[in-house]
C-alpha cells in the first residue's frame, strides 16, 4: 500500500477529542434490545452503535444472529437517536443487504479474514464503496494474513479502512479468551502508521471485569479506539454473556481511562515515552512467558536424562549453544558481554531445574 496517509481521512474528518469508540450488543436479540441499549447510550461519547446479525458459531446449535431482519432494527437506532451504525459482514450476499440498509461501518471478522477466498469476495462486492470497512485480525497470530485482507480491499478502491485487533486464539491456557500478542499489533503500527486502528477488549479477554485493563493498555500503544460490547443485561445476553457489559458501566470505563493529548513539547515527550514504557512492559511479560516455557522443556529433558542415567551437564552441547547465541546477539545489537551474563543465567537456572528433577 502507498500513500497511506489518506487511510486516516475517514478518522480525521470525525474531528474526535477522543479515542473513536464502537459499542453494542454482541448479537442483536430483538428489536426492544437494540433500541433498549442504543437509547442508553446516544448521549455518550460511543460513535458507532455496533450489533452482530449474523453470527458465525463455532459450532452449530448456538444462538447464530436474527439475520436481515436485525437491518432493520439498525435503521431504527439510526432514526431515533442518529448514531451511525456498524455490523459484521462475511460474504457478498451481506454486504449488499447492509449497503441496502445505510450501515455506515463494516468489519470483516477473524474467522473470515484467514480465507483471502472470502476476503476477496467481500472487496469485490464492496469495490468502491465510501462505507468505513475494518479488518479484524485472523483467528491465528498471522501478521502477513491480516496485511493480505487490508491489501485486498485498498485494491479494490476501498479507502475508508481500518484494522480491529481483536486477539489470537491459542491452545495453551492464559488469562485471555484470545490472547492479545501485542507485538503483532505493534508491528502492523510501525509498518503502515497511517492505519487506524481499533482494539476490542471484549473479545480478547472474554471477560467484563478485564476490559478497562485491557483498553487502556490499548490507549498507552495510541490504539484510534475501542470496539466494546454493550448490553443492558449481560448475564442473559444470547451469546458471549461474560464479556459484555452495561451501558452505564461502559460510561464509566470512557469516563475512568486516560487519554493522553498532545497540546506541547513536553506533552509529545511523555506520549511517546509513555508509549515506549508501555511497548516495554508487553515485551518484558513475553520474556517472562518464553522463559517459563523454557524451564518446561529443560524439566523434560532433566526427566529423560534421569530415566537413562545421564549427566546434567553437557559442555559441548552448552558451548553450541552460546556460540550461536553470541553470533545471533551481534545481529540484533546486543553485545557479547551481554549475551554471555544473560544466558549463564539461563543455563544456571535450567541446570537447576533438571537437578530438582533428577534428584527430585
């Protein structure tokens, strides 16, 4: 993509003095519930009223979006408050209806941005189109995947683009329904600054009470704004119950999350400071996760080593290893003296685990 400047037009024209902010129901039930939790909220700094009406489950049986007739309901909202509205699309046949009925903000999901057969569909059923199209991130921590869809719709003469960072799925367990891989996010930013982007902490934490965490880490990496999901009464909601929250609570986060501004020098210091800090602290947690898994493995091998009567250490293969460390720490700047006093560490400690194992 070129002259990526003019992907920030549709961000800029909004003239917002705050982060963009999408809210609403994760599934539209009824037309009552919509109207209900659009009415609690036209007053507040929410910019888009967000709501699913089709639905993609996971698997069959679930509760899978009203379908067309939630359009309509949109246009309500649209009528009786003047929100501009937004709702998921996933294929050609969608995007026409929404078109039909005045959406003014579409985003493609994470389950069909990793098929470039279905994100083509849509670019090409959306060609030209002057409607704000966001992308969220594929369901897999797949940087060049994410850039494909943004590329495919830029293609096909869409310019009103955006990027959701919504979470990667993982088969091990963490404290996220998805877990956020910041660095990915972070990557896309360095690349194309020029991209809005849009986090939605209702999707990667999957919980109500992590949201407010999570959206103001997303701020500290100057994140455009936030997609929340919205009901008035979350518990019954018809799908992702746990992580929704209330309009009045929602009101609350906005209200309670810092938003830097940058009025002078001192101000753009701290900005970009605060912003390396926070950068820091999400790299800082990876060590800290890379090398917990780590010791793992080194408690695999401490349990091989003891089933066939091995010594613990093995020179040669430690000598491999720092040699290689020391030739890939000169290519990422880091000096040799650094490298030797960070990984004797490593190896100290694995060397520790193996010991508690072996003789455990």
């Amino acid at each position: 993509m070129k002259n990526t400047k003019e992907l920030r037009t549709w961000l800029d024209d909004l003239k917002l003095d705050h982060p963009l902010v999408v809210a609403g129901p994760c599934s539209a039930e009824t037309e009552d519930q919509v109207l209900k939790i659009a009415h609690e909220l036209k007053d507040s700094d929410v910019n888009y009223f967000r709501a699913g009406i089709w639905k993609p489950r996971t698997r069959p049986g679930n509760f899978e979006g009203v379908g067309a007739l939630g359009l309509k309901w949109l246009q309500k909202v649209k009528a009786e408050t003047g929100m501009k509205t937004a709702t998921e699309v996933a294929n050609a046949a969608h995007v026409k209806l929404a078109l039909e009925h005045d959406i003014d903000l579409l985003w493609i999901g994470a389950r069909s941005t990793v098929s470039p057969f279905i994100v083509q569909e849509i670019a090409d059923a959306l060609e030209g189109t002057d409607k704000i199209v966001l992308v969220k991130n594929p369901v897999n921590p797949d940087l060049a995947l994410w850039l494909g869809g943004i590329e495919r719709l830029y293609s096909a003469n869409i310019k009103n683009l955006g990027v959701i960072h919504r979470g990667f799925s993982t088969y091990e367990k963490t404290r996220y329904r998805n877990n956020p891989e910041w660095q990915i996010a972070i990557e896309l930013q360095n690349r194309f600054p020029d991209l809005p982007l849009i986090c939605d902490p209702s999707h990667i934490t999957g919980k109500r009470d992590m949201i407010f965490e999570v959206s103001q880490t997303a701020l500290d990496l100057n994140f455009d704004g936030l997609m929340i999901e919205t009901h008035y009464d979350p518990d019954n909601a018809w799908s992702d119950a746990a992580q929704q929250v209330t309009p009045s609570t929602l009101i609350e986060i906005m209200d309670d999350l810092k938003i830097r501004k940058e009025t002078d020098t001192e101000a753009d210091y701290r900005n970009a400071l605060n912003t390396s800090r926070t950068q820091i602290d999400v790299i800082d947690h990876q060590l800290i996760e890379m090398l917990g898994k780590r010791m793992k493995v080194a408690d695999q091998i401490g349990r091989l080593k003891k089933d066939k009567n091995v010594a613990v250490l093995q020179s040669r293969r430690w000598n491999e290893i720092l040699g290689k460390m020391i030739l890939e720490g000169e290519e990422n700047s880091l000096s040799e003296e650094f490298i030797l006093r960070v990984f004797k560490a490593i190896h100290q400690e694995s060397i520790n685990h193996q010991e508690k194992v072996i003789n455990g």
